[in-house]
C-alpha cells in the first residue's frame, strides 16, 4: 500500500500497481486545546494529542473527542447526615458519567451538623424549636 501525506485526504491514482489508501491530513485540524470545555466537563488528559473534527473546534461535536463530562450532583444520594451542596442544581459535577460515593461524596454533599445535646434536650423538654 503506498500511501502519500501530500494527499490532504483526497484518493490518489495508484502508480506501477500499488494500491494507494488517503492519509488524513491532521495538520489542518485544530487542537483540543483550542475548546473551552462546557461546564461540568473537563479537559481529556490526552488533551495535548487529541484533534477537533475540523479546522475549528465545535462544541456540537467535538465535546465528545475532547471533553470528560460528569453527570450532575443532583444524581446523586447523598448518605443520611449529608445534604446536596445548595449550587448542586447549577455548578457541580460528579468525577464521571455516573456518581459514585468513594468519588463524589466530598463535591456533591454537605454533612450537617447534628444539634448539640444541650439543644436536644431543650427542645425535649419545652417542645420548642431550638436556636442551636
């Protein structure tokens, strides 16, 4: 098979009866990083070496090539004592495309703080709602 970098992709004629196969021309595509990843995804750590489809990058169709995106806190359970950030709807994102408690524990929910035992019992005792 011969092949020829100076084709920029178009078929060549084959010569003295090789079969020829068109090289893409990746000079003319541009970097990935040249593209702003969306909110909530993330550079690809091969960003250096990766390539838009075209000679800009769009966002339609190379997010995919060149963007890691997170699934959104919002699906996520947060364990009992912890509460969903209060951005969570908005600016925060899981580590991939599925949350996961060992990853995303920390970015997607709070912990609450419990009600001290002095508070409990006064709450206890006068059925009010404590300022704690």
């Amino acid at each position: 098979v011969a092949l020829d970098s100076s084709s920029q992709g178009t078929p060549l004629q084959p010569t003295s009866g090789a079969v020829t196969v068109p090289v893409p021309d990746w000079s003319s595509r541009a970097p990935c990083s040249s593209l702003s990843c969306p909110m909530g995804c993330m550079a690809k750590p091969d960003l250096m070496s990766s390539v838009c489809l075209g000679s800009y990058c769009q966002l339609e169709v190379d997010v995919p090539r060149c963007c890691i995106c997170g699934a959104s806190c919002t699906t996520f359970a947060c364990p009992t004592d912890y509460a969903l950030h209060a951005d969570s709807v908005t600016a925060r994102f899981c580590a991939g495309p599925e949350c996961t408690a060992d990853d995303d524990l920390q970015t997607c929910c709070v912990q609450q703080k419990p009600p001290s035992f002095a508070c409990s019992l006064a709450v206890g005792r006068d059925n009010l709602a404590p300022a704690c």
